[in-house]
C-alpha cells in the first residue's frame, strides 16, 4: 500500500501541471477575448476610404488619412481613456507560435499572454522574440493587429526587434539572421570603411523587417567600444567617435529614409549617452558592471555618435542601463537620469522623439519564482516599483522597455504622484510616430510576398560581399597568403564540404600542408544563467587552450582566423601564425575566398589589438585607440599587394 501514496502525489503533482499549463491558459484567453469588440469596418464618407477604428459609424478626424498627422493625435488623444494612456508607454517581449499562430501558452517563460496585454492591459508596443520562417511571422503579425483592430480605440501595435542580421545569437541583445540576409556584426560593417554599403545594408534590412511587420528597430548602437572588455563590444561600430557616426547616420538613413514615411522601419538609437565606458570591462545588465567612468574625462567624446543620428533623424532614443560615476551628473541609472535626458537630451539637443527605457529598469526577471536578473534600477534601488517608474517619467522618457505594468502608471496619477498631462507627452510622441509608419491607415501585410522578399538572392549576395569586406588581413608572413589549391587540410570549425573545391581534408595536423583554424575570440565563462550569454572579461587564450592553438602553430604552416566579438590579446599566436585573419561575422565561404584569393583583403580594424591584459588594465575606459603598443592599430588591414608583417 505504501506506493499508493508516492503514486498520488505524482498524479497530484501532474495534474496540476497540466492545469496550469493548458487549461488555465485557456480560460484566461476566452476572458481576455472577451473585453474585444468587433473588427474595425472599412467605410467611406465624403469621398474618404476610411477604418472606422472605434466602431461609431462615423468619420473621425485620427481616421482621416488626409488630415495632418498633429490634428490626428489631438483628437485621439482627447478620446483616450487613462487606462489606454497607460498601455501605450509599455514596451515589452512577445513570443510566437512556430506555425504563426498567437502565443497564449507561454510556459516556462516568464511573459504574460498575448490577449492579456493586448485586451487588458490595452498594451500596442511588442519587443519580438526570435520568430518562425517569414510567411508564419507575417500571419503572426497580422493576427495580433487583428485583435489591436478589436479593442475600443483600435490602436494598431508597432512591433520592433533587437538586431538580426548577423552571426551573435544572444537572447537579451541579438538573434541570428535565420531566414534574413546575413550580413557581418556592426563592427565588420565598420571594418569596410565603406557609408554606402552601410546605408544598402539598412535599405535591405528595411524591406525584410516591413515584409514580416517590424516596424521599430531597436538599433543601431552608437556606443564606442573604448573599453575594449566591454561584452556588447560586437554591437557597436568600433572604438573611433569619426567611423562610428558616419556608420550610425548610414544605417539611420537605410532604415528611415530622409524622413520617417510609411515605407519606413524607426530607429531607435541606442545607448545614450553611450554605454562604452563601462568600469573594468563589465556591463550594465549586470550589478557589478553598473558604473560608467571617465578617467580620461571624455564624456563629449562619446556623444558624437548620437550627435550624427540626431542630424539623420533618428526617430527614438534609448539610454542605456549604466549609472555616471565622478562626473557632475547624479549618479543613477541613466533611464532614472533627468541631468541625462531632460537637461541633455531634451534641452541640449532638442531631442523631441520618443524615449524609451532599457529593458526591466522596475522588475527583475523571475523564472519559476526565482530571481534570475535583478531589476536595473541602479542608484535607486530603495525605491518602490512605484517610485522608479516616477523617477523614470520626471526624468523625462516615456517608454518603459521590458515592462508589462500599466497599472503602476495609473496608480501614480490617481494619487496625484504624476499629472495626467505629463503622460499625455508621452503618449503624444508614442501616436505620432504610429501615425507617421502608416500603422493607422492599414497596418497588414501580404503574407505571400514574405517569403518572397526575406532572403531573396539579391539580398543575400550584398551581405556576403559585406562579409568578404570585412574581413581584415592582419598579418601575412612570408607572403603565405593567397593558398593555391590541391594541399592537404587540416582545419577546425570549417565545413570539411566546405574545404573539398580547394584540397584534401586531413585529420591530423603531422599529415598536412597547411592547417586553417577558426576560433572564436576568448573570454572568461561567467557563473549564472545570464551572465552566460555575455563575453566578458580577459581578452586572452590561457591554459591549456592556449598550448594546444600553439602546439598546432608550431607543427604545421597554419592560417588562423579568429572572430573578432572583442578585441583579442594574441601576441604569441600573432607571432607563430603563418598568416592571420580577423573576421566580425563570416560564413565558411566567406573566408575561404579570401584564403585563396578569390577576394582580395580590404577590411580595417574597427579597434585596436591590445599587446597585452597589462596594457588592457593600464588603459582608459573612455578613451580610444590607448593601450601601449597595440599589437595591431586601429585601422590597420593588409592587402594582397601589401609586403607580409
């Protein structure tokens, strides 16, 4: 009899499980749909085709395509209700189901539901996480602005996206390009010296995101990577202030055009103002990463950047996590910062566009119950959630990034903490760049051109140029470099397929001709289970790993490549590589027509090659191209015509 027991408890247990996991769900989904009225219909009055957003039969002025953008605010904003204010400033993540379908069961992922947010906490602003093949996210896309076209106002949702067109899959920063064009890292369009191809590259990005229904990009990054241990380094546009805004006002202009239209995909520049100088390497998602320095007093230095995407039109700002330390600025949180955003942002600059906060700035991240992540209210960490938020809106953003609580927002005005007039800046700046993006007028999609225009063999052959370009010849012994064909291979972290054009594949180093290796640059494994996807730390290969890439250097002419996510200290492997490559994001093909001279060498370095850790610690977190003898300068790259170093 006594397995009975044990038995019981594990049905208990399972059950409850499944109650949680299906049926709860489902019951929480048929409340959520509930509260939706009707789907907008398409009327026409006066001449005027027009959605008849709020259902009332009648022609009103923010559902007038023809009427200036400003009048259409005012006259939605009057009709508003708190309630819907609140909504709109909350910006957070959203799944999908892989076949397109609405994501209500969420799991073990701490997210509410789709029809929660979008029914009850009237939210219209969703961060995309990952997504499916382009069809599925355009029928995802246009599912969700089915039930925004249902709630009383029908207020469209603008969707945005971290980076994802690159190599870095980094779930609270980046995705791989999956079905998108696959282009190199910031810092490799950087590598290329080449404005035009930067801007070609934001037009390409442009068209994927408006095919699928992204409309905000929650990039570029303007930072300067001048702390070269810095884990988000990959992101930026290198270390130099000049090449940085040119490269930021390129990629504006690509995604946004001369000016914010209905073709196009918003900006949201980020980190202001500029998240590079972060204290010994560390970052800001993080407590111990929490303050930026200037020991090099070189504050300016790092607005130049923003300073270009002002002039290009960026249509958002985001500040980063980072609290300013010994400066005359108070020393919170830059999201908490009014000296940051009012006095700089705002006043110094002019900067009249939408603000939103960094990810989580009021709530940690739990999962099962368990912190994880702890909010990243630096500087304010006494305060209530209630507190930050209105530290947040008297600094002056509108957004919160990564939040889900509108209720907080209606608390503080029903208690006179914040004037309803105050949210109504905010929400004004958030409806205008909606109406600006065309979301009003018709915000679906046709989901047959997704596929059509994701991906597409045009697209594709840009971004392997880019990679090609980007890729920096750093040293060249003996004029090893380009290979001729037909040796016998030894490689790590190629295709072998990949490799069978050029020669014979061998398994042992001793039995080759030439090995090539690519490894990806070093960096210290963190405990924790975010801590994980950032690279942080020491920039050189120690131990063991260390004997082995030289162990092979010495025993066979070999060709290294080593990706470039940071800065790398490597004089020993510089000195005993036969040649020596650095790539910011390249695919085997890539790189192999550069080895064998189908391609010629062209890229630059973004950031200095420090000679050694000692020379990383002695330098300056905000100040460029300062380690003592670099191994290899900012700007250097050889070419094939270029004697061997």
């Amino acid at each position: 009899m006594w397995i009975i027991y044990p038995a019981l408890i594990i049905v208990v247990i399972a059950g409850g499980v499944y109650y949680w996991q299906y049926i709860l769900p489902d019951i929480n989904t048929r409340r959520n749909l509930s509260r939706l009225g009707t789907e907008a219909p398409t009327l026409t009055q006066a001449g005027i085709t027009f959605r008849d957003l709020n259902k009332n039969g009648r022609l009103d002025p923010y559902e007038d395509p023809l009427r200036p953008i400003e009048e259409r605010v005012d006259d939605l904003l009057r009709q508003m209700t708190l309630d819907e204010k609140a909504g709109m400033l909350f910006h957070t993540m959203i799944g999908m189901n892989k076949d397109g379908t609405i994501l209500e069961k969420t799991g073990l992922y701490p997210l509410p539901q789709t029809s929660d947010m979008i029914a009850q906490r009237l939210m219209n602003h969703f961060n995309i996480l990952e997504g499916s093949d382009p069809r599925h996210m355009a029928e995802w896309h246009n599912r969700i602005q089915n039930l925004a076209e249902r709630t009383r106002l029908g207020i469209p949702i603008t969707i945005s996206t971290d980076p994802r067109h690159a190599f870095t899959q980094n779930p609270l920063a980046s995705m791989t390009a999956g079905s998108f064009s696959q282009f190199p890292e910031p810092t490799g369009l950087a590598a290329t010296r080449d404005v035009e191809l930067v801007r070609q590259f934001g037009d390409i990005a442009r068209q994927e995101y408006l095919a699928v229904g992204i409309r905000l990009a929650l990039h570029p990054m303007a930072d300067l990577a001048t702390e070269p241990r810095w884990a988000r380094t990959n992101g930026t546009f290198g270390e130099d202030a000049e090449l940085a805004a040119r490269m930021t006002a390129a990629y504006i202009e690509g995604f946004q055009g001369k000016t914010l239209g209905k073709q196009s995909v918003a900006c949201m520049t980020k980190h202001f103002p500029g998240a590079g100088p972060q204290k010994g390497g560390e970052d800001a998602h993080f407590p111990y990463g929490r303050e930026q320095v200037y020991p090099g007093d070189n504050f300016d230095y790092h607005l130049q950047p923003f300073q270009a995407a002002f002039k290009a039109g960026t249509a958002q700002i985001m500040p980063y996590y980072g609290m300013p330390v010994g400066t005359p600025l108070e020393e919170v949180g830059f999201g908490f910062n009014k000296d940051v955003i009012t006095g700089l942002l705002r006043e110094k600059y002019g900067f009249d566009g939408v603000v939103c906060t960094d990810w989580m700035l009021l709530h940690g991240l739990k999962i099962l119950g368990r912190e994880v992540m702890p909010a990243k209210a630096w500087g304010v960490e006494n305060l209530s959630v209630a507190g930050r938020a209105q530290k947040v809106l008297e600094a002056g953003v509108d957004q919160f990034g990564g939040e889900a609580c509108p209720e907080v927002i209606i608390q503080l005005v029903r208690e006179g903490k914040v004037k309803e007039e105050r949210i109504d800046q905010s929400v004004r700046r958030l409806l205008r760049d909606k109406f600006k993006l065309g979301l009003f007028d018709n915000p679906y999609l046709d989901v047959d051109a997704a596929g059509k225009i994701v991906g597409q063999p045009e697209f594709r052959k840009v971004g392997e140029l880019a990679q090609r370009k980007s890729i920096v010849l750093l040293s060249n012994g003996s004029q090893t470099l380009p290979l001729k064909s037909g040796l016998k291979i030894y490689i790590e972290n190629i295709k072998p397929e990949k490799i069978s054009p050029y020669g014979q594949v061998v398994k042992d180093p001793s039995d080759a001709d030439v090995a090539i290796l690519r490894l990806n640059s070093p960096y210290e494994k963190r405990r924790g289970m975010m801590e994980g996807y950032f690279h942080a730390g020491d920039l050189d290969f120690k131990g063991a790993e260390k004997k082995r890439i030289l162990d092979i250097l010495d025993q066979v002419p070999t060709v290294l490549d080593i990706y470039l996510e940071r800065p790398a200290v490597i004089p020993e492997i510089a000195a005993r590589s036969a040649a020596l490559l650095g790539n910011f994001g390249a695919g085997d093909d890539a790189l192999l027509d550069v080895i064998f001279g189908k391609f010629s060498p062209q890229g630059k370095l973004p950031f200095e090659l420090p000679s050694s850790m000692e020379a990383v610690r002695r330098q300056q977190e905000d100040v460029p191209h300062d380690s003592e003898n670099p191994l290899f300068p900012f700007g250097h790259g050889l070419g094939y015509s270029d004697s061997g170093k």
